[in-house]
C-alpha cells in the first residue's frame, strides 16, 4: 500500500484551515479509507467462514454518515457567527444539506417518484431524513442493527437505486450506492470550492469556527493529559498535529425501528 504523506490540521494566528486543506486531509484519509474498505468487501473470501453476506456494510454507511454530517455542516451555516451548539449537533439538517445540495444522491427523482399525491417533495423529505437518519445513521452507530435484508453492500448492486425492494419484499438501503452517491458529492463540493469564491468564505468561516470555537472540547489539553498519564512513550506520536476532533453529535441511544417505515 503506498504510504500517505502527512496531513495536519493545526491551528496558528490566522485563517487556520483552509477548505482546501480539509478536503485534502480528507482525500487522504477518509476518501482512502473508505475505498481499501470497498477493495476488502469485494474481495474474494479465503474461507468459507465469511459468507456472501460480509460485505463491511455498516462501517462503510457509518463512515459516510460521519463525514456528511460534518460537512453538512460547513455548508449549511452561513457564517461562523451562527455556529453554536444546537446547530453543530443538528445531524439530520446537517445529512441533509449534504445529500441534497447537488442533488448527488438521487433524492429529488426519488421523492417523486415515491411520495404521496397529496404531499408536496418537501413534505416527503422532510419525513424522508428524520426517518432514514433515525434508521440507519443513529440505529447502526447507538444500538444493535439487524443487518440482513435490510442494507447491503454487494459490489453487484452498484446500477441499483438507493433504495430497492428484495423478493421477499423487505426494503433494503444500498450502501454501495450511497458509497458511490459519496464520491460524486466529494466532487461536487471540491468543484465548487475552486469556482465559488462567496461559497469559499462561508465554508471556511464555518470550518474554522468550529475548530476554534471555546465550546470544543480542547483537543490539546486532552493530549497533554494522555501525556502526563502514559509518560514520553507517547510524545512521538502526540505532539506532531492536532489531527480532526470529534463531532459534536448527540450519543443518546437511539432505538432502531423496523426499516420499512421509511416509506
């Protein structure tokens, strides 16, 4: 595996990170990350402890999850000055925004296609995320999720849609696509940093306002702590960056309900 140069997000006097430098770091390492795991879904199994089943379908979906609430986040606050708390732990708006500013998750074609004569998209959508958050995102990272018929990541369901109904009838979420649905937001946003310097500020605003904002929790003094608690054995490693810290999202449990009632 070729080595990955290193990244870091470190905060100094000025505009501390660049919206380039966080998709870089996330070009690197999240973008990386998620296709080795692809390359180890698809892979041939050696035994046959590991059954067609065993696709890393759960890791992959909450990987992507984490990365469009953050980003969802960047985008969908317009300035740094409405960063706060609630809106940082807004995750279903932060989903939202992500998946639906480029539309490169098929959700508009989806809503019509799905939603009901008297309901508006909006109304459709608007149900659509709390549920499909409350599902998948909260049920696969709080509690236990029952993954058979009900998400998959099998290279073959790549033409598939986001959603599809198998022959037993049960409603399964396509994480290949969603995967896939990534890459092409991943270039969306790319694209429109480069060519949207009003876009540009704002991300950027928002981005370093997060990292820098008193209601973080201090990233550095935690490693200090890590320092004087483990010794020097640990300084090698410590003290070179201070890399992404974690989102801020709820960590209630959250109880999984039966798939089906997204739609």
């Amino acid at each position: 595996m070729n080595s990955i140069p290193e990244t870091t997000l470190v905060p100094n006097q000025g505009n501390i990170i660049s919206a380039d430098d966080l998709l870089d770091y996330f070009e690197n390492y999240l973008i990386g990350d998620l296709k080795n795991i692809i390359l180890m879904a698809d892979s041939k199994p050696e035994t046959d402890d590991f059954s067609s089943f065993n696709r890393i379908a759960v890791p992959t979906a909450i990987t992507i999850f984490s990365a469009l609430d953050i980003l969802g986040l960047f985008i969908r606050i317009e300035d740094s000055t409405k960063l706060n708390l609630k809106e940082i732990g807004a995750t279903t708006e932060n989903i939202r925004e992500a998946m639906m500013k480029w539309d490169c998750f098929g959700l508009n074609e989806y809503a019509d296609e799905t939603r009901e004569s008297s309901q508006s998209r909006d109304e459709f959508l608007d149900i659509f995320f709390k549920c499909f958050v409350e599902v998948y995102r909260h049920g696969m990272s709080h509690s236990f999720f029952q993954k058979k018929s009900s998400i998959s990541n099998n290279k073959s369901n790549e033409d598939l849609k986001l959603f599809w109904f198998d022959n037993n009838g049960e409603l399964v979420f396509n994480v290949r696509k969603f995967y896939l649905c990534f890459l092409g937001f991943f270039g969306s946003l790319r694209n429109e940093i480069k060519s949207n310097e009003v876009f540009k500020n704002s991300f950027e605003s928002v981005l370093n306002g997060y990292y820098c904002n008193s209601t973080k929790c201090d990233f550095q003094s935690f490693v200090e702590k890590l320092k004087s608690y483990y010794g020097n054995s640990l300084n090698s490693n410590l003290d070179v960056k201070l890399n992404l810290t974690a989102s801020m999202s709820n960590t209630n449990p959250q109880t999984t309900q039966a798939p089906g009632s997204i739609i």
